[in-house]
C-alpha cells in the first residue's frame, strides 16, 4: 500500500505527516508513506485544500488535520 | 456582569485607585480579555457548523457556473464561509481558473476570505458594537467584489504563470460529514484556532489597555484626525506590512479610535492589515505573475482607502 501526503509545506501538513505514521504504527499496516510538495502532482487529485491523505491513488479526505486514530480506521 | 468582575478584582481584590492610569489600563485589559475570549469560543464554533457544510469544491462548484457580477458577488460571500487557509491559496487559485471561473470572481473570493472572517466579527462586535461590526462586512464585501470585477475588466490572464494553464487538475470528490463529524470537526476547529491566536489577542488587548490609561486623549486627533487628508491612505500603507491577524490589531484599532483615529481610517487599516499581506504575496507569487500581484494589491488598496474616505465624510 502507498501512502501520500499532500501539501505545500505549511505546519499542518507536516503534522499530517506525522499522524499517519503514528496511525500505522497503532495499526500495524505495512505501508509507504511519502509526502508530496509538489503542485501539480496535488492539483492531479484535485485536491484544492491541503493537508490531504491519497490511499494508492484514492483521495480519502482533504483539508483537515485527521488524528492518527481516525486514519487507522480509514485504512 | 463582566464590568463588575473586572472593576472588583482591580479595585477591590488589588486595591487599586478608580481613575487611576494603572488602574483604568488593568481593568480594560481584564474586561476585554474575557469577553472577548467568550465571544470567541462561541461564534467560532457557530461558524464552524456552518461551514462544514460548505467546502472548496462545492465552493468551485457553483461558481464555475456563474459568470461576472453574479460570479463576483456569490465568490465574495462564499469567501466568507469556506473554510481556506492562505498556505492553500495556490491550490485553490489553480482549481478554481482551470474550471472556469473567471480571474475576477477568483479574486473576489481571495480578498473576501481573509478579510471578511468571523474572527473580526467577533472582535469588532465586542469591541465596537454590532452595528461596526455590519458596517465592516458590508464594505469587505463591497471591497471584494468590486476589486474583483475591476481586475477582471483589466483582462490580465496572460499575467497568471503560464504553468497554471497547463495545469492537469483531477475531479476531486465533495465528501459529506455526517452531523456529529461536523460537531467534532467544528470542535476542534475551534480548539486550533484559539491556540492560534490566543496571544494576539493577549497581546492585543494588552497594548490597548496600555493606550486606552495613558496615552493623552487627544493624541491622534492632533496627527491622524479627520483633517489631514492623507492619514486614510498612510494608514493602508502601514497596514499592508503589518501581518498580524484581526484578534491581535482589533484591540489596538480600538484604543486607537477612542483617542481620536476617524471611523473610516480605522476601518481602511483593519482591511489593509487582514486583505493584504506581504507573506500572501509571495504565496500568490507562485500562480502570478508581477504585474498582476501589483495590480491585485493596487486594486484592492485603492478600495479600501476610498472606503476609509467615504466614511470619514459621512460619519
């Protein structure tokens, strides 16, 4: 499974970051996570607000800070 | 209730003299400090409800189906409550030109969103009163939509950089919360945005309160009073640089206007302080090009001093 966080490097998306490894962490799923920084590569999921979360290329939500807990649940 | 609260811990818990400087600065600092932190507990979280039910795509959604005027006037109110910070303002650029929506109804919705926020309703009603606080949103919005047909006259397209044309943008999905999603979603909003500005206001309310006890009362009519002509544009250019958030310069607009600063050059500063933004520009630096971040900031100062004009004149 592949992981991306998406956002232009303000405080929250960096937090994103963070919470997603914690969730995998809590839920003990194997995954990569990368963080994406780069406009185009957002704006081809459309995301308008950022931070967001892409699962293998599937946008699961975007513009808002998910705890790690919510984004076990989510994967 | 809240006047009495203050005026005991100062006067009777501290022992301080009524009419005092320190006093007078102490008890303004208390009585501000909780009411406003009151107001801002609940209005955030009523406005947060209110805007989980509207998001960026849907935002995008429905102004990609209206052209200029209608286009500027919904993008103002719509700027309003969607929920945006400037760290997504490039994203949000990108999407909303690639679907279509004119440059001038994209603008009207970047001026209207920073400046026309719930934070400087809140100030400006407990500090001002309700009908400041109107007054306020009335002309933001006038502001935004305006400025934003005015750029989109001008017909500056080719001024965005040329990559955001080329740009490849996805569909991107409207997720719905379900009601109590929303209640935790505007819980924590709420929570965030607090501990945000918490010390602005602190800070704030503080300088005012050192304003409002000791500076002479007629210090700022003598230099910035309605008969100098040139203290609505001044105060916009001081302004522009100040990147403080409406909690943190309300309070001090406020201790200023009771020493004489006009109406109408205390509103064209909290515009030109929440609208414009020199860390904005260098956001927006990455979708445009410059000539047009010039005219996006002339266009939007022009307005905002001729609204501190025309209140100066008419109040």
């Amino acid at each position: 499974m592949k992981l991306e966080v998406l956002g232009t490097g303000c405080a929250k998306c960096k937090t994103l970051y963070e919470h997603t490894q914690k969730a995998l962490a809590i839920s003990g799923i194997q995954a990569e996570v990368v963080k994406v920084e780069d406009i185009p590569t957002i704006m081809r999921y459309g995301v308008m607000t950022t931070p967001a979360l892409v699962k293998d290329g599937k946008v699961l939500f975007s513009g808002k800070l998910a705890t790690p807990e919510e984004i076990a649940g989510m994967l | 209730m809240l006047q009495q609260f203050a005026d005991y811990v100062i006067f009777t818990l501290l022992g301080l003299m009524p009419g005092s400087h320190l006093g007078a600065a102490l008890d303004f600092f208390i009585y501000d400090t909780i009411k406003i932190f009151l107001l801002l507990m609940v209005i955030i979280f009523c406005v947060a409800v209110i805007r989980s039910w509207f998001s960026a795509e849907r935002t995008r959604h429905i102004l990609s189906h209206n052209r200029e005027y209608v286009g500027n006037v919904l993008a103002a109110l719509l700027g309003v409550v969607t929920p945006f910070c400037s760290c997504s303002a490039v994203p949000l650029f990108i999407g909303f030109v690639e679907s279509g929506i004119p440059l001038g109804v994209t603008f009207s919705f970047l001026v209207s969103s920073p400046m026309v926020n719930e934070v400087a309703l809140i100030m400006l009603w407990g500090l001002f009163g309700w009908k400041i606080a109107l007054l306020y949103i009335g002309t933001g919005l006038v502001v935004a939509i305006v400025s934003g047909i005015v750029i989109g006259r001008l017909k500056m397209e080719r001024y965005v950089q040329d990559y955001v044309w080329q740009m490849q943008v996805g569909e991107g999905e409207i997720t719905e919360l379900t009601f109590p999603e929303k209640l935790t979603y505007a819980r924590d909003y709420t929570r965030d945005l607090l501990k945000k500005i918490w010390p602005y206001v602190v800070i704030g309310v503080g300088i005012g309160g050192f304003i409002h006890g000791y500076a002479p009362q007629d210090f700022l009519l003598r230099y910035a009073g309605p008969h100098n002509p040139f203290a609505v544009p001044l105060a916009v250019l001081i302004g522009v640089p100040l990147y403080s958030n409406a909690a943190g310069i309300i309070p001090i607009v406020h201790a200023l206007m009771e020493k004489g600063l006009p109406i109408g050059t205390t509103l064209a500063f909290m515009m030109a302080v929440t609208a414009l933004s020199l860390p904005e520009a260098v956001i927006l630096s990455n979708v445009l090009k410059r000539r047009l971040l010039i005219t996006f900031f002339s266009v939007v100062a022009v307005a905002i001093v001729l609204v501190g004009y025309l209140f100066n004149a008419v109040l």
